[in-house]
C-alpha cells in the first residue's frame, strides 16, 4: 500500500517542480538556487540526455520527444486544458464526500461558490476572444492604445496577418493570429492572455487561488480534528509546545492516523496546499505587472531594453505630444488619455541615432537607466487596473477637447509614471508558457 509518505513525496516533488520551472526564470532570482536548478533541469540536463542519446541512437529518441514537447507546449491543443480541468474535478471527486457531511452550513454555502468559480472563469478565459485583430476589428484595435515610440513603434506591418500592428500587439506563432495587448499564451487555457479576457484569466487565477486555499485549510481542519481524537493536544504546527514531546517520527504518524479519516481527501488537501502558494504567487506577479502598466511581452521588452542600456546603445528625445499624425500610419485618435513626449531607439554601434527622417526634436541623449524612461501606458495602479477588468474603458471622457498635454489629471499620472518606470523591467521574463 502506498504510504503516506510517499504521496507526501510525489506531491512535493511535483509542486517543486512546477516552482522551479515557472519562477526560476523570473530576475528576482538571478544568480540564486532557484535559477542555478532551473537551468541545470532545462539545459544541462537535457543537453546531458541529448548527448549520450547521440551516442547510442543517433539522436532518435531526442527527437522523438523533443518533438512531443514542442507539441505539447508550442502547438494549439486542449491537452493541458483538459489536463488542469481534470485535476480540479478528480480532487473535487475525492475530497468533497469525505468532507461534505463535516462541513457547518456556512462552509456547506461557501463551498459550492468556491467550487464553481474556477470553472466558470476558466470557461469565460478559453472561450471568450483575447483581441483577434482582423480586417473588420482592426480600427477598433488601434484606437486603444497610442505608439510609444518606445516599445512600439508606427508603420510595422505583421507578415503573416499582413495588417498594421496596433500598439501593445503581438502576433501569437501558436494561434497564429496577431492579438490586441498580448500578455502571453496560457497553455492552460489553450488561448492567448489579451486585451478582451486578461481580467476572466486574473479572476481564474483569483478564485483558484481561494479555492486551493479555502480547500486546503479546511481539509487540514477535518485532519487536525481527526488526529486530536486520537492525541487531544496534537497540533499542526510541529514545533507547538503542545507537541513538545512528541519526535519528528511520532508527529508523522500522528499525522497518518488522521489522514485514515479518508487518504483521497488528505492528499487532495495536501496538493491543495502545496499549490495555492504557486497560484498566488503567480497572482501576485500579475497584479505586479497591472501596477508597473506593463504586460508579460513587454516587461521582456523592457528587460532587453535595460541589458541595451546597461551597453550603452540606447538613446532618446523629445517629442511634441501635440504633433500631427500621419492617419496612414498611426490612429489620429485613441481613448488612451496621454501621449507621448519622447522616442527611444537603439543603435548598433553606440553612437547616436543619424537620418533626418527620425521621429522626435533636439539633440539625442543616452539613457543609462530604466527609470530614466517614461511608460506611456502607466496611469497608475487604478487606471491601470480598470484598463485590465474593463476593456476598451475610454480614458478621456470629458476632456476630448482640450488639448493632450493639458488634460486633467495628467501630472498626477505623469509622476507616478515615471517613479515606476525604474521597476517595470524587474518583472521581466516569467515563462510565456503559463
Ligand atoms: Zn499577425
Ligand atoms: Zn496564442
């Protein structure tokens, strides 16, 4: 019989795992263990399995599976859709009738809405359009946002969608289609994170986050009780003065004697509180990026941004907000509320930017430091926010008749803009594959 240990085991591993593939990239944990295991899992490793697979079969097996990962992670199927459906529904399976009939009516109440609301956002996040920019929605598309001259720039057509690309677009190579402010592509939900249901995809990672850890406390509820019936002292919390007496050995096999209240539910309630810190964490790193006014995309346009800095090859300039827009190129109206007053380019060699054609006026300076940059698309956590859970929001209600540069409000936001700008990067480059 499987000890309970080992389940212990194999869900820890498993939630490890997922940690580290997730977050080791993330730039917080540069030069850490977390980074150092995340590249000898994904690179070393695998280079080590290739190499002695060249060896011994020329490479079949490699290939083999390198081409069911790239199935897997970069082609558009339901597999680890389905897969995460399955996970919520078979818990749900062996959790709720051990732990239903011990449940107060508060929690009998609770229960099911907790239960309910992953499935209906994940539902709502795969099913509702992130921002497909086609022929007939593209001048809705581009009447969201304006171009930087940052980030993004005018004139940039998409070679395959052969349509000019609006500003925070991005082309998905795995829907194949250009996609209005795209965050990334969310296997999990088999669709791109964009501007039309990046709030369903942060409700679902909201309600899942509750559901994990609602489920996950009152599992360890039902399994403290159990063990106390046993051991009335007994606590969870190992070094409590209550289990002062107890060795690690005999705290485990407390821990045992209540899991026999019903093993699925204990190892559900043990996977459920293992994940949640992996879910709000990745919450986290999104309302991070809602803050910053930044996307997944951009916060790694941002990070290139600064390594270009760091080796001096970008510079900037002023540029009028109130300048003349050419139509064919760039929307002459959006419903963002400001415009923007620099251009930042990189060059090649170092020196400043030549040609007479640039966009922009006086003389170009280097830029050394990211929060020497402003982000046009910062309004701040609150604008920010409401940009994300209230698509195509127009910002400049009330004020289209006054000219860009005066309108309400519009020095509030430009400092905080440009006290965050500095951070914006930090975030930079969480897997696309979430
Ligand atoms: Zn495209
Ligand atoms: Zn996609």
């Amino acid at each position: 019989m499987v000890s309970l240990r080992d389940i212990a085991l194999v869900i820890l591993g498993i939630s490890f795992m997922t940690f580290i593939t997730f977050f080791g990239r993330l730039p917080i944990f540069r030069n850490t263990p977390i980074s150092y295991l995340h590249r000898l899992i994904w690179i070393h490793l695998p280079n080590f399995l290739t190499s002695i697979d060249q060896r011994l079969t020329s490479g079949r097996i490699t290939s083999n599976t390198s081409r069911a990962y790239n199935f897997i992670m970069y082609d558009r199927h339901p597999t680890v859709l389905i897969f995460f459906f399955l996970l919520l529904s078979v818990s749900e399976y062996f959790y709720l009738p051990a732990a239903w009939p011990h449940f107060t009516l508060v929690h009998q109440i609770f229960g099911p809405i907790a239960i309910v609301l992953p499935y209906l956002f994940l539902y709502l996040a795969c099913f509702t359009d992130p921002g497909t920019i086609t022929p007939s929605t593209h001048v809705y598309f581009m009447a969201q946002y304006p171009y930087d001259y940052t980030l993004f720039h005018p004139a940039i057509y998409c070679s395959t969608c052969r349509l000019l690309k609006p500003a925070r677009s991005k082309h998905c190579s795995i829907c194949k289609r250009c996609v209005s402010k795209l965050d990334h592509h969310c296997v999990f939900i088999n669709s791109c994170v964009g501007s039309q249901n990046h709030h369903y995809f942060l409700l679902l990672l909201l309600t899942t986050g509750i559901l994990t850890l609602y489920g996950g406390c009152l599992g360890l509820g039902l399994v403290s009780a159990s063990v106390r019936t046993r051991y009335p002292l007994w606590s969870v919390w190992p070094f409590s003065s209550s289990n002062s007496s107890q060795s690690w050995s005999q705290y485990f096999i407390s821990w045992q004697y209540g899991l026999q209240f019903s093993v699925g539910m204990g190892a559900v309630t043990m996977l459920a509180l293992l994940t949640s810190p992996l879910v709000w964490g990745l919450l986290t790193y999104h309302i991070w990026l809602v803050y910053c006014g930044t996307t997944t995309n951009e916060s790694m346009k941002w990070a290139d941004y600064q390594l270009d800095m760091d080796d001096g090859l970008v510079f900037k300039r002023k540029m009028n907000p109130n300048r003349p827009k050419n139509p064919r190129i760039e929307p002459v109206w959006t419903r963002w509320p400001v415009e923007p007053e620099q251009v930042l380019v990189r060059t090649e060699d170092g020196k400043p930017p030549r040609g007479e054609n640039l966009p922009g006026v006086g003389e170009w300076e280097p830029v050394w430091k990211l929060r020497d940059v402003e982000n046009l698309y910062d309004l701040g956590f609150w604008d920010n926010l409401l940009d994300v859970l209230w698509p195509g929001y127009d910002f400049r209600q009330g004020d289209d008749e006054m000219p860009v540069s005066e309108t309400r409000g519009r020095s509030k936001r430009r400092s905080r803009r440009s006290r965050k700008a500095k951070t914006s990067g930090a975030g930079a480059s969480i897997a696309s594959t979430l």
